[in-house]
C-alpha cells in the first residue's frame, strides 16, 4: 500500500488540457481483437496502467509479439489471426477483472492446452459464474484445485477449440458478454445467446462496433441471440486510434464545479458519438449545473454557476457514479443515484464503500453502511447536502479516506479534497493508497496538479526557420497551451492578397483587398487556424513559392500588420475560453508588438547556416539570409530580440533541451504558491 497523499485544495479555478490517458476498455478490447487477427496493428494512444500492463504480460505468456512504448503510448502487436501459440500457461491477473474474461474467452480458442489463471483475492470474489459456464457447455472445462468445476478465480482451463451455442448469464456483469461476443467470429457456426438481462449495455454495444471495426460485424438478432455472418480471423488494421477514457474524463468535468468561477477545463478527443456510453456522465453533469460547451472533438467545462442534485440512472454509466457522489455533498438539494448494484461486485464494493466513506465526513447517506451490510441487494444512494457536517468532520485536521484498493474511489474523493472547504487552503481529506490509480490512470494526481495554472501568455519570437514552431507545439502539447501561429497569418493574408491581384509594390492595391477580407479562427487539436471568410486555407497553397517570396514584403506593409494586430491579440480571448492554460504564439513580433505584457517571451536564434539547413530539410525555398533582413529592417515592427525577453541559441541545441527551457519559464510563473 502506498503511503498517504494529502489533498491541497485549489487556491485559484482550475485551468488547462486535461491529460486524460486512453480508454480502459477500449485499449483491452482492441489488444485481444488484433491478437486475433491476422497479421500486426499498432495502437496509437494506448493507454499503460497497471490492466492492460496485465492482459499485455499474458499474452506475452501465451506466445504472441509485442512490443510497448510508454513514451509514445503505442502497443504494436502480431496477431496469429486465432491460434494461441503456448499450450501451457500460468496467468496471474490480478484484479483485473476486464483481462481475466476476455482471456478466459479467448484461451477457449485453443484446441488443446492447460492453462492456469488466479489473480489478487479480490479477483477471486470477483463475477466469473457466468462465463465459465457457458464455456463448460461447449466443452471448456475449468476446475478448481480439487478437481471440482470453478465458479470464481482460482481455476485450471481445459479448452475445447469448440465454442458452439453458447448461453450467458451476464447479469452480473456485461464484460462476461463480451468475452464471448469478441471471440465469436473464430469459431464458424457458433452464437451466443444471453440468458436474461446484462448491466451497462453501452459496453456490449462498444464490442459490437469494435468487432464491426475489426473487420467482423456481428448481427445482434431478435431472440437475443449474436451471431458472425462472415466468420474468420480479425483483420489487421495497421494502426488503430483509442479514444481518451471518458470515465476519466469525468473527474476533469467535476473538477470546475469545485474550484471556483473562472475555470476552464479543455478535455481533448472527447467524442460524445464515440465508443463509450461513459460520455453520458456529461449529460448529468449538465442536469447538476456544468456550463459544458462542446468544440469540434472537444469538451470545455467551465465553472459550475450552481451545483445541483438530483435524481439519476447511471445504469448504463456506472463507472462514473462514484464522481456525482463524491460532489453530492456540496450539492444545494439532494442528490439519489439508482440502479448502480451491479458495482457492489466490482473492485470492491463500491455503493458500501462510498457510503462508507461520505459518513466518515458526516455526510447523511441513505440507505446508511449499517443497511448496506445487512441487505447487499440495495442498488441506490440518496447523497444529503452537508458542508457544514464536512467542516465538523475535518475540523481537527485532513480526514483519511479509505480507497479499498478501488482506483476509483481515490480519483473521486481526490477532487472532492480539491474544493476549499476553510477557504484559507487548508487540506482536509487524505486519500489512503493513492497508487492504486495506477488500475486505470496512474498519473492521476499529476494530471490534477497541472490544472493548477494561473494563465499565461507566452511569446516566442525568432527569425526564419529558428526553431520557433517546432518549440512552441511541443511545449503547447506538454503544457495545455493553445497554440498560435503568426506566420500562418500572414501567409493567409499573403494567399488573399496575391489571389486579388494586389501587389506588396502598390500599397494602393493592398487596401481594397484588406478591406474585404474576414479573419475568423477553429481550433484544430491544440492550435488555432485562421480562416478566411469561415474557410481554412490549403496548408500548401500557403507554402507555395509565390506566398515564399512575397510574404516578407507584405508583412512589412504597416497596412498589413495593423489589419492583423487586433485578431491576433484576439487569440488570448480564445484561448481562455476555450479552456487553455495559456496561449503561446510564435511570430517576429509578439513580444514586442502583438504580446509585449506577455508574461514570458522568448527569442530563438540559430545561425544562418544550420537554419539554411532546416529549410532545406523540410524542402522549403526560403533564403533565410534575406528574409532576415527584410524583418529586421522594415520600418513597422521589425525582427528584435525584446527588451527583458530570454534569448536562447539552439544552433547546437537539440529540441527537447529547448523545450524545457522554455517549459521551466512559464511553469516558473503559470504555477500558484
């Protein structure tokens, strides 16, 4: 058990990108469809917690090729498109209960072999029945240590290599389902039929569209039974997207509802039609006062004006029900959650561990722990306001929370400790075993620190081909700034102005032009992109040879720079807005001109011939010599290093030490005391 993490409340609103890490459930899912198909598939912001480290250290086990790479959240792996190299197997699972059915159901591919799963003792009382049944009707046998058929972990599969008609009871939970469900399509001629009814249907329907993804839909047909029409093995994909995790994503759309007016939580990849029925924690969020403004593939979630109860069905969502109730007690009404009893079998007990816990604030509960224990059938929680009962609580110091091993309960208490209960900074919850996040986001914590931002604007200044770009998206994407680039301005307007007819010769020619040109802004990912008249320019029509060479003249027209200078002072607007920690723009003038109360500028520098050989290297034509001289000697705003900017000379500096230099100036004044 790690040692206990104290809470400091927020000083100042929340602010920043979230660095919410890849579903759970998707990267599983997408782990074992591409072992089963035929051939390799990289999956591209794969999330590495402490599951998917084990279902990936399985499979490893059982004989299949991958490889991780933490760093660029990558997993490529081979699939063998439905055969199970190893035979013979030990498997430990911990509690990871995702990874111990789908394994369960995917060693049933096997035609022959042993293999023995056990896992954490939590996982040995963890919903197994289910599954390990239906496979026993197929032929599977899975025995205990006695000889005697297993109904729970610890057990010895005996595959079969047959799946036939399989019938499962899911009611304790849907992943026995989708165990099934994933492995269907090796096995011609097999179906699956659910015996009753399966909690949080948005997982079976994540399956369904994965499977469909993977090149083997599946027909959900009328009596309740699944069925492949074209059975095989998986497809490789080559590269496969996963999304962010939108249980976790439901910490950071809390998170403003406790820390004040003035917050700004951007949640990138946060797609409300993706895969994940988790994203319906949104729409409660909303009901209970969330201000949440959707921006392309983006959430931004802003200060919650009144934080309300209520009454809600997170049947299909459960896994973010631990968040509301965590926030209930600061609620203005009553807040009751329903039809979450399926949780009580998950990693722990979760509505009497939460109960549990809100009473050891002195929050009322109803029913009460006492209830919970006598009667494991009740399924709903009514959450009762209580902040004067939290202050009484934690009067004498922090109150520890009790986590139960359940990543969950330590995230969702971690932002009810964020909220400025004295109003003076003072900690009052604890949380017992912080690490046991690492299940699903191990840098939970430190994803929440970092929204611990003041705004900042930062200002990068340099010549041609100075390292200005490639800097700022780096630090912008490590930082949760919004990114601007400047130049990409004045090629746009450069674009405009040559298409018009108008001539950086004949200032006369420039003004009627200007004069009909609309600038407007999308944000794409974490950069802002100009647009003319509501339409983005094509990226090369920008970096043609006519734009090259006539892109520094035109930017040395005062004419020019003043029509560009209000929108993109513009740009810190909408980074605030949008929910940004910051905004850096890169240009020739920003922290002389455009930005000169910028909190930190810098200026980039190289010399000519190492930027002469960048150019070249991005088969650029632009003779830096010349540009240099045509900005550092016009008459508006010429090319300077700033007066109290830093400079740094990377001629001889490769990108991540520049990176962090200019990373520690604005962690050095973004970050509150």
């Amino acid at each position: 058990m790690s040692p206990t993490l104290t809470i400091r409340p927020f000083r100042t609103p929340a602010r920043g990108v979230a660095q919410v890490p890849g579903s759970k459930s998707i990267t599983n899912r997408a782990l074992l469809l591409a072992a089963l198909a035929d051939g390799e598939t990289v999956l591209t912001g794969a999330l590495f917690s402490r599951d998917t480290r084990i279902l990936i250290t399985a499979l490893l086990a059982l004989g299949f090729e991958v490889a991780a790479d933490e760093d660029a959240q990558t997993i490529r792996i081979v699939g063998q498109g439905g055969r199970i190299p190893q035979t013979h197997a030990k498997l430990h699972i911990g509690n990871a209960g995702t990874a111990a059915r789908f394994l369960t159901a995917f060693l049933a591919l096997a035609p022959q072999g042993v293999y023995e799963l056990d896992g954490d003792e939590a996982m040995r009382a963890r919903p197994m029945a289910g599954l390990l049944e239906a496979l026993t009707g197929a032929g599977c046998r899975a025995l205990r240590a006695d000889g005697q058929p297993a109904t729970h972990f610890p057990f010895t599969l005996h595959p079969s290599g047959r799946l036939g008609e399989l019938v499962v009871d899911a009611s304790a939970s849907s992943q026995l389902l989708s165990a099934l469900l994933m492995v269907l399509p090796l096995s011609p001629g097999a179906s699956v039929r659910m015996k009753g009814t399966t909690v949080s249907e948005p997982f079976v329907v994540m399956t369904e569209k994965m499977c469909t993804q993977f090149g083997r839909p599946l027909n959900r047909e009328a009596n309740g039974s699944w069925r492949c029409p074209q059975p095989g093995a998986y497809q490789a994909l080559g590269t496969y997207a996963i999304e962010p995790d939108a249980t976790a994503a439901s910490y950071f759309i809390a998170l403003p509802a406790v820390t004040g007016a003035g917050a700004g939580v951007r949640l990138q990849g946060y797609v409300k039609n993706g895969l994940q029925g988790d994203t319906a924690f949104a729409e409660v969020a909303g009901h209970c006062g969330a201000t949440l403004t959707p921006q392309g593939s983006s959430l931004v979630v802003q200060s919650w004006p009144d934080l309300r109860g209520g009454n809600f069905d997170f049947n299909d969502f459960s896994d973010t029900f631990l968040t509301l109730a965590a926030l209930a007690p600061l609620a203005s009404s009553p807040t009751t959650i329903r039809n979450i009893g399926h949780t009580r079998k998950q990693e722990t007990d979760r509505v009497l561990a939460m109960a549990t816990e809100l009473e050891r604030l002195g929050v009322k509960v109803v029913p009460t722990a006492e209830e919970l224990r006598a009667d494991d059938k009740l399924s709903a929680l009514t959450i009762h306001p209580a902040r004067e009962a939290l202050r009484a609580a934690a009067v004498k110091g922090p109150v520890e929370i009790h986590t139960y091993e359940d990543h969950r309960m330590a995230m969702s208490f971690g932002i009810l400790g964020s909220y400025d209960l004295w109003g003076d900074g003072r900690p009052w919850i604890a949380i017992q075993d912080p690490a046991c996040t690492s299940k699903t986001f191990p840098k939970f914590f430190q994803a929440l620190e970092a929204l611990r931002t003041q705004f900042v604007a930062v200002a990068v200044d340099g010549g041609a081909a100075s390292g200005k770009s490639s800097t700022a998206k780096v630090v912008a994407h490590e930082l949760g700034l919004l990114h601007v680039d400047t130049g990409a301005h004045y090629r746009a307007v450069t674009r405009a102005l040559l298409d018009a007819g108008a001539r950086a010769e004949d200032v006369t020619s420039v003004l009627p032009a200007l004069a009909h040109l609309r600038l407007g802004s999308e944000i794409s990912g974490i950069s802002s992109v100009v647009t003319l008249d509501g339409h983005r320019p094509v990226d090369a029509s920008l970096r043609s040879e006519d734009v090259n060479a006539a892109v520094s003249k035109f930017a040395a027209l005062p004419a020019v720079r003043n029509f560009l200078l209000a929108y993109q002072r513009s740009q810190v607007a909408l980074g605030q807005a949008a929910g940004f920690a910051g905004v850096i723009m890169e240009g020739r003038d920003i922290g002389s001109v455009v930005l000169p109360q910028a909190e930190v500028r810098v200026f980039l520098q190289a010399d000519p011939v190492a930027r002469a050989q960048r150019r070249a290297a991005e088969g650029q034509t632009d003779a830096v010599a010349q540009r240099d001289l045509l900005d550092s000697t016009r008459a508006t705003a010429p090319l300077v290093c700033p007066e109290g900017a830093t400079r740094i000379d990377n001629t001889h500096l490769p990108l991540v030490a520049v990176v962090a230099q200019v990373k520690a100036l604005v962690q050095s004044v973004a970050r509150p005391a």
